[in-house]
C-alpha cells in the first residue's frame, strides 16, 4: 500500500488552511492502484445506497434510480430529436447517437431529404463497428472537412480530418478520411495521421495543413496544451513539419488555421497567453520562410476577419484615434486598412447596464446580433447599403424564448439556421434567408425544418424571473420553474439550485429534458441562478467576480439561495444546489462557506484543492480567472479553496461529488480528496467515478443515463420525498 494512504478512516484528516500539507494527496495519482482500489470501493457504497432508494410514484415500492436512469436513457436515446447539421456543399452532416449506436454514427444527408421526418442518412463512419474492429475505446471529437479548389464548378467535398479520443477525454488523435471511398487514409499511403495529444489539424489545401501537438519533451506549456505551429505537408514525417511559430511555455496553448473563403483565404496564428489574454497574427505563406503579422489590438480584445470586414469585441474600453469603443461593444471596419494603420470603425453594438450582446452570425452579406436584455433574447440584423453606411433592424421579432443562429454557408448565400427553444418549450429548428436584406426588402419567410416533442409533462408548471439582492446591493437575476399552485402548498417544496458564475459563459433558458422528467413532473421546482463570473450582462458581469472578487460569485448564488428562502419557495431542509467544473468549485463553496442554506449539494467534475488547482493538467490556464496561488495571490485564493476551508466543528448537508477517470481538464483528485477529508470528519458524503467521459462525465448515453439517475436519486432521497429501501 502506498505509506501516504489514511491510516485510519476515523481519524480526521484535513489539509493545513495555509495549504502547506495535503494528506490525500496520494489520491492524486489517477490510474494508481490504491487511489483506483479508494475510487471503486465509493463507487460501490454510493451505488449500494442509492440504487435502495425507492421509487415513491411505484406502487410496489421499485427503486428509483432504476427508474429514472430508463427515463433519462429514453430521452437521450430518443430517435425524434433534432440531428444537429453543418452544411458542406450539398450535403448537411451529423454525428448521430442512439441506443443502437452508443458510440455514434458520422452520416450525411441532402436539405431536400433532412426536411424529411425521417432523412436518408449516409453512413460515412460507424465508431462502434471501428472500436470493434480496432479494440478501442474511441469517442467522436468532431471533423472538419477541406474546402475543394473546384467547389464552383461542382468539385465535390472529398477530404476530412476526423478527431476520436479515447474514453471522452480531451487529447484526441487526428485521421484523415476519404469521404468518396469511406475509409480512413493511411498513414503509409501519405495519410495525414496526428497521434494523441491536445492540439489539432487544420486544413490549408488537400497537401497541406496546420499542426499543434505535441512534438517531445519541451514543446508543451505547463497547461498541457501545445506550444508550437507547424506546417505539414504531406509525405513528410510529422517530426520534420516545418515550424512557424512558438510560445512561451507559461503561455496557455497556440492555434493555427486557415480561412479558405474565396479570393478572401487568410492564415491566423493565435498565441493564448491566458483566457481572454491573446495575440493575434496573420500569417504570410507566400515565401519559404512565413511571416507573421501581428493585429495590433489591446490582448483583451478579440479579432476577426470575414471576407474585407474586421470584426472587433473589445472586453475593456478601446481608444482609436480619439474614439473610444467600450467594453462589451462590437466594432466593425475594413480590415485591410485596419492593418495598414487607417481605420475605419464602425460601432455596431453599445451594450448598457440591462443589455449585453450575446453572440454574432456572419452571413455573406449580413451581420446577425443576439443580443441578451436581462437575460431575454432578441435579434437584429445589419447590413451595408450602397454608399458603404450600416443598416439596423430588429429581426423575427415574433419569436420568444433563448433564440439561437448560425450561418448555413456563410462564403455561399445569407441562410441561417435560427433554433428557438424554451425551459418548457421543446426545440423548434428554422431556415431562414436573408438575402433580400441588403437591398431593403423583408427577410424571408421562416420555415420550420424540424421540432421535438415534449419530453416531460409541463402542464400545471410555470417559468418566472426574479432578481436577488447581493450581499454589495447588486441585482441577480434568476429563473424559476415550479408549479402555478406552488405558493398554495403547505408542504415545502423540493427545489434544486443550479448555477456556474465563471468565464464569461451565461446561463439562458433552454428546454429541460431530462431535468424535467426527473425533477419537475415529479413534483420539484428548478431554479437557474445568473450570478456574476458569467457573461449575462457582458465582460463587466464576468470581470466583476475575478481573482481577489471571486467571493462574489457565491455571495451571489448564496443571496439566490435566501431569496428562495426569504419568498417561501422552500425550506432549507428542501433546498439543494447543483454546480459542474467551475460550477463545482462554487457548490464547492456552498457546502464550505454556507453550509446553513442547504439540505444537499451535488458536486461535479469540480475544482476544490486551489492551492494545486495550477499544477493539476489544465489549471494553469486558469490562473486569470482564479489566482495564482504559489503567489501572494494565495492569500484570496485561499479563501475560496472548499478544500482547505473544511474545519471540524461544522455540521455540513449531505453530499454527492461526480467526476471522471478520463477527465484530463479538471483532475479527479479534486473530487476525491475532498470526498476523503469530509469522509474523516464524519460528514454525509458520498462520491461516484465514472471511469470514461472526460470532462464531461460521461462517454454514452448509457453512462450519462446512469450518473444522472445516481444525483437525482441522492436528491430525491435528501431533500425529496423518496426514501428507504426497495423490496
């Protein structure tokens, strides 16, 4: 056994508050054999519990997780969703999942037949057959496929590069695929074959590509991310692709692509020094040895370029010859003048204290703005007219509800895809088309392609928007879903807290699924909690909970926690809070910092250790958002660190800690040594490790099924109405 291991289960073992001891650092170790030995024997306590719980709605007293885990695999597995689409040519693809087929099918088929309630689908690629074939573990990561030189003249789509990676997590392999013959191109006939490592391959014509990976000892930054950007030409060992450019190894990762619109074809270097902290550089292939460009924008400032447009999203106030853009806007200009020091600006976007813009579709022609209003979406649409001058108006004004666009193509015409979904409003896909726009005609008619149909039972529910008062006086807006008769209820009802509150990512309105089936049909009420770290109100929400802020982020979920209580939504023996990632370090905190607010915490894929957080795989690239705590910065970073704020005489709520073996972007040993230290204070805890599913938790339906139907019955069993053991 390993002489770091707990000597007795009893006895409390904490780490130092100043973080300058870690009994459980031994559990760090993830495929150790004594941390896997600890991992499988939670494993079957959690699942012995809560696979006992029973079911409350089963006459004969059946279990519950049983149930859920079948509702929740049906829904996932469900044949009449909608198959998300990217269209590349004549054809739209998608990567499919069913019960049939857990690992996924890669398939394609035209717009004419996916308007079709059942489309004919093309297989291009089976993943379960190929991990029959090759015994592997593969999961589906994505592909892109290379524009062809004769797409005009009618030159079909042939060549793609498809990403698989083992178990779910994040470093994946990259193959070539022949999309006429079907079948992989092998390495030995000239394929283009990126062993596995965080990086990637992109297309630059049917020779030539981009190259990030991991090329031996020293071209990795200390986030595990790559360093270097390499041409690779083909026929040439991956060793000897010839090298562009190189980062600093405290430097977050480089990437490298090309833009291969037509007459417009461009190369971009990335240098991320940090999250939201970039360099951006053209790059000119046109002599032996490229040249970089860099364009000279402020590092907090993201930079884009579609056909003559720069697209420019400052997140602090610009300056630009006496104008000043702030920060949140979108700004527009040519981009060739922009780099030959004569810019032209245009503001698109102002964001105020209630609006923030949301995302940005580029069409041909147009520009499409999703912009949030307290959290509500709308849509406005620009253009250029004859003279050069931008042209707003709002766009499908009659839609409610989280509206989302995307281009169909955007170098071919102005279609896009427009998705409208809602808490209880099943998913509605659109095609609409912009192309009378520009000449100030009316956009096209909106046709439905594909809707689903409800999941969970909805009547009698109802979706409300509440604001909490923080602990500094601010607003935070949060959703709640519960039953129009709630308020009637003597019994105090179920209600499950969901929040994340971290870079930049904001939580809107989106159908429940799975949520409402096993929460809300069953009598639970849902709360979705705005909280400042995300990007609700625009950069100013997400900068406002930084590093030395961060405590403001869970005064935040915590003055939703008592607005809840406050209003007599519920009691806190009924009320729990759900968090991932860096959602988790934030229920993390609940269970630390607010322990009296909840009847139960779930915890997943988290962080907790923020001492080690920068050491442990992708943490380094972390630190502008939390801290960096081999520094001074220890001294706030400490404060919010769960792991280190667990003391012996608090009387913490029941909880559930989640992650994965295969999760390479946030460690498990977080999870696990936190499950230790509550474990040897005497504490309700209990933790579950799904063995695949990188960071995601979970690699299939079936395993996403399971994890899912194990939190709900912790929940049920906690702070809900189900309870003892199954016959």
């Amino acid at each position: 056994m390993n002489d770091s291991a707990p000597q007795d289960p009893a006895t409390v073992s904490l780490p130092a508050p100043d973080g300058s001891t870690d009994p459980h650092q031994w559990l760090e170790e993830v495929t150790g054999e004594d941390a896997l030995a600890w991992v499988h024997e939670r494993n079957d306590r959690a699942e012995s519990e809560l696979d006992q719980v029973v079911d409350p709605r089963d006459a004969g007293g059946g279990p519950l997780t049983a149930a859920l885990q079948r509702e929740i695999r049906e829904i996932l597995d469900a044949k009449d969703r909608i198959p998300g689409v990217v269209m590349r040519g004549e054809y739209l693809y998608n990567f499919w999942t069913d019960a049939e087929h857990e690992r996924g099918l890669w398939r394609r088929t035209t717009l004419e037949s996916y308007r079709l309630e059942e489309p004919d689908w093309e297989i291009l690629l089976d993943v379960d057959a190929l991990n029959e074939a090759e015994g592997e573990d593969w999961v589906w990561h994505g592909a892109s496929l290379l524009r062809p030189a004769g797409l005009a003249e009618g030159e079909p789509y042939r060549h793609a590069l498809v990403d698989l990676s083992h178990g779910g997590s994040d470093a994946d392999v990259s193959r070539e695929f022949d999309l006429e013959t079907l079948s992989f191109v092998p390495e030995s006939e000239g394929g283009f074959v990126r062993p596995e490592a965080k990086g990637g391959l992109s297309w630059i014509d049917v020779d030539t590509v981009w190259v990030s990976t991991d090329f031996g000892e020293g071209t990795m930054t200390t986030s595990g991310y790559a360093r270097q950007a390499r041409l690779w030409r083909r026929g040439t060992p991956l060793a000897e692709a010839q090298l562009v450019h190189e980062i600093a190894e405290d430097d977050m990762a480089v990437f490298a692509a090309h833009d291969s619109t037509p007459e417009w074809e461009r190369d971009w270097i990335i240098e991320a020094h940090a999250f939201y902290d970039t360099t951006l550089h053209v790059v000119d292939r046109s002599a032996q040895e490229p040249t970089l460009r860099t364009v000279e924008v402020p590092r907090d400032l993201e930079a884009n370029a579609h056909r003559d447009l720069g697209i420019f999203s400052p997140r602090s106030d610009w300056e630009v010859e006496g104008t000043t853009f702030p920060a949140g806007s979108l700004v527009v200009g040519d981009f060739a003048r922009f780099q030959a020091g004569e810019p032209e600006l245009h503001m698109l976007f102002e964001p105020t204290d209630s609006t923030s813009l949301a995302d940005m579709t580029i069409t041909r022609s147009t520009i499409v703005l999703s912009i949030l209003e307290d959290v509500v979406h709308r849509l406005e649409v620009y253009h250029r007219d004859e003279h050069g001058n931008w042209v707003r108006r709002d766009l499908y004004p009659e839609l409610r509800g989280s509206i989302g666009v995307a281009a169909v193509d955007a170098d071919v015409d102005d279609r896009v895809w427009v998705t409208v979904t809602g808490f209880l409003e099943p998913t509605t896909l659109h095609l609409g088309d912009l192309a009378e726009v520009p000449a100030g005609g009316e956009p096209g008619d909106l046709e439905v392609i594909k809707s689903t149909p409800a999941r969970f039972d909805a009547e009698g529910l109802d979706v409300s928007q509440h604001f909490a008062t923080s602990d500094d006086g601010t607003r935070i807006p949060y959703f709640e879903i519960s039953r129009v008769d709630r308020a009637e209820s003597e019994e105090p009802v179920p209600t499950l807290l969901y929040g994340y509150g971290g870079f930049e990512i904001s939580l809107t309105p989106g159908y429940l699924g799975a949520i409402g089936k096993a929460w809300l049909e069953r009598g639970g009420t849902y709360v979705l909690a705005n909280i400042r770290g995300g990007g609700e109100y625009g950069p100013r929400w997400h900068q406002a909970a930084l590093t030395e802020n961060r405590h403001r982020a869970y005064e935040d979920f915590s003055s939703v926690a008592r607005d809840l209580l406050e209003r007599g939504v519920t009691d806190r023996d009924h009320l729990a809070v759900r968090g991932g990632s860096n959602g988790g370090l934030l229920t993390g905190n609940m269970v630390t910092r607010y322990p009296e607010l909840f009847g139960a915490v779930v915890i997943q894929v988290p962080l907790l250790d923020m001492k080690r957080y920068s050491h442990l795989l992708a943490g380094a690239s972390w630190m502008a958002e939390y801290g960096d705590p081999d520094t001074e910065d220890w001294e706030f970073v400490r404060t919010f660190s769960p792991y280190h704020l667990l003391r012996e005489d608090v009387r913490y709520p029941p909880t559930f800690l989640l992650t994965s073996t295969r999760d390479d972007r946030v460690h498990p040993g977080h999870a696990r040594k936190f499950a230790a230290a509550m474990e040897s204070l005497g504490a309700d805890v209990r933790s579950w490790e799904n063995t695949e599913g990188g960071h995601g938790g979970a690699a299939t339906n079936e395993q996403a099924a399971r994890m899912n139907a194990l939190m709900y019955a912790f929940l049920w069993s906690t702070i809900g109405d189900a309870g003892g053991t199954s016959s």
